[in-house]
C-alpha cells in the first residue's frame, strides 16, 4: 500500500489516492525541518490504516534527508508517541526560547 504514496512537491504534501479519492499530510519545509500540519483521512478511506501509513511514510522520508521534523498535527505527535523509533527526529525547541529580543516595559 506504501507504493502508491506520492510526494506532491507543488502542494507541499504527500499523497495516497484509492478509489478516486486522496488522502494526505500536508507540510512546511523551513531549511532542514518538515512541520507537519494536517493529515487529512477522508471519511470512505478510514479505519484502513492509512494516515500512519502516510505518517510513517514521511517520517522515513525526513530521516532519510536529515530532516528534524515538527508534530503540529496532532496524528503525527500521537503517531511518534505510539510508535518508539521517531523521536530522534523531533525537532526540540527549549521552553524559554523566543524569536526576537527581549522587550521590557
């Protein structure tokens, strides 16, 4: 089933079509780190495993490119903490970091 996932570079998203109907997971890319932000299961496609088929395909994908991944969707957090190997590729921020300086009143 994994063989009929494409990368749709266009759409910066990745896709698994059956029966005329896509599901997808939908990223960013910023340099060398993929935010993950939506995975999309049409209701006709549920219950088949393919959203953590499409998760674990793009995970495989990131670690093959060196690519830290972000889990903004929350399938894909779920996914990495059910299923223990993809944690290295988590993108860690510290909880005190910010993007910008410091502003004091």
């Amino acid at each position: 089933m994994g063989e009929n996932i494409r990368h749709n570079e266009a759409a910066s998203r990745f896709e698994y079509e059956s029966e005329g109907t896509v599901a997808y997971i939908e990223y960013d890319l910023f340099e060398k780190v993929m935010d993950l932000t939506h995975t999309i299961v049409p209701k006709s496609l549920e219950g088949r495993g393919i959203g953590g088929m499409l998760v674990k395909h793009v995970l495989e994908y990131a670690r093959e490119l060196g690519y830290k991944v972000k889990p903004t969707c929350w399938f894909v957090d779920k996914f990495i903490k059910k299923f223990p190997g993809y944690e290295d590729l988590v993108l860690v921020v510290p909880e005190d970091s910010h993007n910008g300086p410091v502003c004091e009143i």
